[in-house]
C-alpha cells in the first residue's frame, strides 16, 4: 500500500493518456467552466497531439473557450529536446486553433527543454501559451481536490491508504 500518490502505479502510456483525459473531463467542478470536451487522438501516429481540450468558461458576464493541444510524454527519464523536435510546436497550436501547448510528463524535463519553453514564451507574438508539467506538477494538479474516481482507478494502492486512513480516524471518534 503506498502511502503517496505515486506515478509508479500507472503502467503504461495509454494508461497515462487515459488518467489525463479522464483528468480534464473531471477538472469542471468548482471552476467557472460550463463544459469541458476531451478529444484524444486515437491509435497511431498522433503528429504531437495526444489529447485536444476545449474549456467553455463563463466569467458572469460572456462565456469564451480555451483550447489546449496536450502532449503527453510516459519516459521515466527527462523528456530531451530531440523527443519533441519532429514537432513544430506554434504550428501545431495554429492547426488546431488552440491557446496553447501544455506537455505533460510521467518524469522531468531536460534544462533544453526547459529553455525552449522558455524562449517559445518569449519570442510568441501569437499570445500562445506554453506549459510544462512534471510528475510533480501533475500529481499536485490531482491533489487539490483530488477526484476519488480518479484516484480509485488509476492509483489503487493510494487510494487503499487513505481508505483505512479514513477507517482508522473513524475509530478513534
């Protein structure tokens, strides 16, 4: 039983890519967004593309959308710059009409990889956005409020510790 959310219980990167689309679909409550549509990309060659989020918002005067091309990456080891250099980034934010690029990672970045986010930020006269999360990004993202269905799927071990947490707290009332 693991006593912390650990990205060691998902087994492979359809796994990972499910948690995330699965992630986005749930992210509505408590938010001021109206509707959420979740599009992964399928099987085969995703050309940088392995999930297309489109957040309908209000903000009580107009509602607007938020699309996000998100990448996810299942290495272990830093995602280097050569694993995201078969793609161009701002065109492929252009091709989908989306905000931004959000790349999401089982493990860490490179210092490369870092940088290139960095300079694609600062260089962008589109307004795009560029985001990174790492393991650590990403499980603080599901700790918030962490989604007990989310939690009960894709990290079982977890979820068995803060059960008998709950039991243990419930027997010393």
């Amino acid at each position: 039983m693991k006593s912390k959310l650990d990205l060691d219980e998902i087994s492979d990167w359809q796994t990972f890519e499910s948690l995330l689309t699965d992630y986005f679909k749930e992210v509505k409550e408590d938010r001021n967004i109206k509707d959420i549509i979740v599009e992964p990309s399928g099987e085969g060659s995703d050309g940088g593309r392995d999930i297309l989020v489109t957040f309908l918002i209000t903000d009580s005067v107009v509602s607007f959308e938020r699309k996000w091309v998100v990448q996810c990456k299942f290495y272990q080891r830093a995602v280097s710059k050569a694993e995201l250099a078969s793609v161009n980034i701002p065109t492929l934010i252009h091709e989908y009409n989306a905000d931004g690029y959000l790349l999401v990672c089982r493990g860490n970045v490179t210092s490369n990889v870092s940088k290139m986010f960095e300079d694609l930020r600062a260089k962008c006269k589109m307004g795009y956005s560029y985001i990174i999360w790492t393991a650590s990004d990403l499980i603080t993202q599901l700790l918030v409020q962490p989604p007990q269905p989310l939690i009960q799927k894709y990290f079982p071990e977890y979820y068995e510790f803060l059960r008998a947490q709950e039991r243990r707290q419930r027997k010393e009332k």
